[in-house]
C-alpha cells in the first residue's frame, strides 16, 4: 500500500470514531490496538474542542463546560479546519449554534457567539493607527458632510434583535448579575490602542453607524440617522466613535456625499 | 530586531500568553523563548505586541506545528509564505518542524500524526525538508515524534530515518528526549540504545515534556505525550544521559496544557540549568 493511501486511511478513521483501526497499524505485540489508535482521534477532537472554548469563553459560560462541549463536539466532527492557524477556527460556528436544535431555546447565543468572533478578529486584526478626532473635528464645517472614513481593520459592528453586549459584559466578571435579554442592541467591536473595546451603541446611533462603516459620506449617514430619529445627535455620535478608534483615515470620495 | 546567531546552550521555555505581562516585568533569567508559530500567525495585536517586547530581551527559538512534513500531499504554499514571513519579522535564532504530518487533502487535523518509514516516505520527506530550507533560506531542525501505534509498512528505523533526512538535506535535528522515552514504552524499546545510536552530532535542541500514562487493550503500558505536567523522573535521567553524549545543548521544557504559573515553569527551566551546569566541565568535545 502507498504511504498516500495508508495517510487517507487514517484520516478517515480518525474522521469517524465507528471506524476500526485502519488496516496496516499493528503495536509492539503484533496486533493492531484500538485504545492506541484513540489516542490519535481524541488528540484530534479534544484539541479542536479547546480551540473552540478558548475563542468563545461567554457562550461557554452562557451553556455550561458539559453543554458546549458537546455542541463542540458535534461541529468539530462536521467542520475540520481547512488552515492550521486556528485563529481563524470557528469563523461558522455561531451558524452551526444557530441551527443546533439543543441550543435554539437560547435566541440570543448565536449572535453572542458573533460578537465573540468579532472580539477575536478585533484582538488579531492589523496594526492601525485610529484616527485622531482633531483631523475630523478641525475640519471647516461645510467640509465635514463630504468626508466618509476608512473603518480600522479591527473595527466591526454587531447587530442583534436580543441584548447581546450586556450579557456579554455581564459574563467578564466572576459573579454575573441579571441580564434583561430581550431588548435589541448592536455592539461596536474595536481595538483603538492595544486592548478590544465592545460598545453598546445607544439605539439611535446604529443606522449611522452602520452606513459610515460602509463608507457612506457623514452628512448621508447623518441625513439617514436624522429621519429615523429626530433627536439623533451627529456630533455627539462621531465624537464617540473617534474616542473608540472606529476608523484609521478619512477617505474623500470623488463624487461627492450627493451619491 | 533580534542579534541572537543561535540559540544558546542553556533553559528555555515555552511563551504562553499566560506569562506576557509577568516576564516583561520581572525580565527572568531563561536561556530563550519557544513559540509555536502558528499562534503568531495574526496580523497583528496583543500577540505580536508582546512578542516583539520579548524579542527584545531574549533569543527566540520559532517552532512550526502545521506544516506537514511527513504528509503525502504537498507542502502549504501559504503557509510556508507566513513562516517567511514570521522569519523575516522576529528573525528567530532557530527554526524547528516535526516529522509527522497533519494536514490530508484540505482539512487540518491540529495533531502530530504518524507515518510510516520507508524510502517512498524517506523521499518525500527529503524533498519536503529541502524546499523548507530553500524557501525560507535557513537551515531547519526536523524534531523525532511520539507515536502509540507502529506500521507494517514501515521498512526503516526511526534513528536511521532521521540519520539519512539530515545526512541528505543538511538540516539539523531536534531530540524530544520525552518523545523518546514515549515511543520506547509505548514499542518495547530501550530508550538508551535510541540515543546511542542518535547522530548526536546533528542536535540544534532538546526538548523535554511530562506524559500521561493510560492502558491499551492488552492492559500494557501506553504512555502519551500529553505536556501537561512537570519532566518525569525517567525522561529527565534520560535527559542527563543524553546530556552525556552531547554536551550542553539549548534545553526546552515545553507544558501546553494545563498552563501552571510561570514560577513553576522557571522551576523547571532551573532543573535544567543544574544539569547543564554538572556537564559543561567536561564538555569539551561540542565545539
């Protein structure tokens, strides 16, 4: 037999715990040993399980070490990696919670499990200097509705019909005090200096937000904001998204914000 | 950013970010640093943050997981582009890769998965490690692994496929004396005769680890290679008798699991530099 052959005979068995020790594997007394051949298979399993609670440590407190675990269990025997940089490990699993029939009591668990995501991605994202408010702010203020901004590649915004960064910052201390879970929100993940931030945004800031984030032009995003809420404040929610290190530089587009 | 040529005859230990904010601020005397690359393998970050202040103040020894040495498909592109580019980055005194394969067709399987020693598997091996070296312009040290099962295929002894891969691509080895003594219970092996026969000559590192120990079917001894507790007693007499083959060589104790405190770790490093410290009188025959 081939070393190829012999190498996809044991993928496939360490794939599928039903499956016997492949053949052409034999121990010290001559035989081949299927508590030998496990080792193997729960290396593979159990390592990929790890990298799984290490990445999303909340929904891990949210179900339990039993519970997560098992639903681990399940994605890692569907979802192999495809890279052995296991920081991008994961990038479905909140899709795979979302269709889990054990987990689908908990509404909110697979948009928490984004904003884990999100947390990751920030904590490993480019290195960017954010961009300083003075540069925006000391801008002439017929100026200020043309200017759209480039968002920090650590920067992301996630947006949920359930209360997902206060159950989120309720998880990252030891005692946990109750959480309302039903009221929507949306959480701007970033990384302005060396730690991860994630903001709850007041609720009249998300369609800003979420069009200056697809480099929309401020005085659309503002416009946008404004016929949604008329008591929205433009200055006060880019002043905060400055302070948060949302963006690293303008970007003048050359059609200009009527588009 | 580093000015370590290679790393030094002395104790080292593995980074774990655990560890971070405590070694930048008490800076410990540890002989150098080991990571395991692919954990470096963001852009950016904490990670990278920390790494490059640590770079700073000890020589860094870059161990690869995931490249695939021993598989049968071909080597990652991508991934030996982000190992140069790593290299290019912390210009680390030694860079160290497995001889076991990890990745089949495209899934990644995150284990140190065995193959059988042949000269099909031998070729293969060879050329792997020529264009490692070729690509990332260094010269690599190929580590011997632990293994629980044996192939009937396999027509080559460990030692003496290990011996012809660097007699024929140059590269260096790196001796697990805790792998060793792992395949040498777990195969009825003398783990001295392993060593006697190893081409010393050719070691870069040691590394040395704690193993768990379990039951096969038979109700024999199954040891694995678990680096989730302290050196046992035998891996570390095997380690002084290695010692007395090779002279002083940079030492790794490696612990990935069940993360101790870093004094703990340096407890280890200390056991190290003691036994290092009873050889080098006599350690005139390594240059």
């Amino acid at each position: 037999m081939s070393a190829t052959a012999i190498e996809g005979r044991l993928a496939a068995a360490i794939r599928d715990p039903a499956m016997p020790v492949p053949e052409g594997l034999t121990s010290a007394r001559g035989a081949p040993d299927r508590l030998r051949f496990a080792v193997y298979r729960n290396n593979v399993h159990v390592s990929l399980v790890e990298a799984l609670a290490k990445a999303f440590p909340v929904t891990r407190r949210l179900v339990g070490e039993e519970f997560f675990r098992a639903m681990a269990r399940a994605y890692v025997a569907l979802h192999k990696p495809t890279s052995p940089v296991l920081i991008a490990y994961g990038r479905n699993f909140p899709d795979f919670v979302a269709d889990f029939p054990p987990a689908a009591r908990l509404a909110y668990l697979p948009d928490l499990a984004r904003l884990e995501r999100a947390w990751l991605h920030a904590y490993h994202a480019a290195e960017a200097a954010p961009l300083d408010a003075g540069e925006v702010l000391g801008r002439a203020p017929d100026e200020l509705p043309g200017l759209s901004f480039l968002a920090h590649p650590a920067t992301a915004l996630v947006r949920s019909d359930h209360a997902i960064g206060s159950i989120w910052a309720a998880h990252q201390v030891e005692t946990v005090k109750p959480v309302e879970t039903g009221r929507a929100e949306a959480v701007l993940v970033t990384r302005p200096q060396a730690e991860v931030r994630a903001t709850v945004l007041p609720h009249a800031d998300i369609p800003f937000v979420t069009s200056l984030l697809d480099q929309a032009p401020l005085g659309e995003a503002a416009w946008q904001a404004l016929s949604a809420d008329p008591g929205f404040d433009a200055g006060r929610a880019l002043r905060g998204l400055l302070a948060l290190g949302a963006f690293t530089q303008i970007s003048i587009r050359s059609e200009g914000p009527e588009s | 950013m580093s000015t370590h040529p290679e790393l030094p005859p002395a104790a080292g230990l593995g980074l774990k970010p655990e560890h971070y904010a405590e070694i930048l601020s008490t800076l410990p005397a540890i002989g150098f640093f080991e990571i395991h690359a692919e954990n470096y393998m963001g852009d950016g970050g904490p990670p990278h943050r920390y790494l490059s202040a640590i770079a700073e103040h000890y020589p860094l020894s870059l161990h690869g997981v995931g490249l695939s040495i021993g598989g049968s498909g071909p080597l990652d592109a991508d991934h030996l582009a982000r190992l140069k580019r790593l290299i290019e980055r912390y210009r680390p005194a030694s860079f160290s890769e497995h001889l076991a394969w990890s990745t089949h067709e495209s899934a990644y399987f995150n284990d140190l998965l065995p193959l059988p020693y042949t000269a099909e598997t031998l070729d293969r091996v060879c050329a792997h490690v020529d264009r490692v070296q070729h690509e990332l312009g260094t010269r690599m040290l190929l580590e011997n692994p632990s293994t629980y099962l044996l192939f009937e295929e396999s027509t080559i002894d460990e030692v003496d496929f290990l011996a012809q891969i660097s007699e024929r691509t140059g590269c260096g080895l790196l001796l697990d004396v805790n792998n060793v003594m792992v395949s040498a219970i777990n195969h009825r092996l003398d783990p001295r005769d392993y060593i006697n026969r190893f081409p010393v000559e050719k070691i870069g590192e040691i590394h040395l680890a704690g193993y768990d120990e379990a039951k096969d079917e038979a109700g024999e001894r199954l040891a694995i290679d678990a680096h989730a507790s302290a050196v046992r007693p035998d891996v570390f007499e095997l380690y002084e008798f290695t010692l007395g083959r090779t002279g002083p060589v940079p030492t790794l104790v490696e612990w990935d699991n069940d993360v101790p405190a870093f004094a703990t770790l340096k407890g280890e490093a200390e056991r190290v530099e003691a036994a290092l410290a009873r050889i080098r009188p006599a350690a005139r025959r390594v240059a």
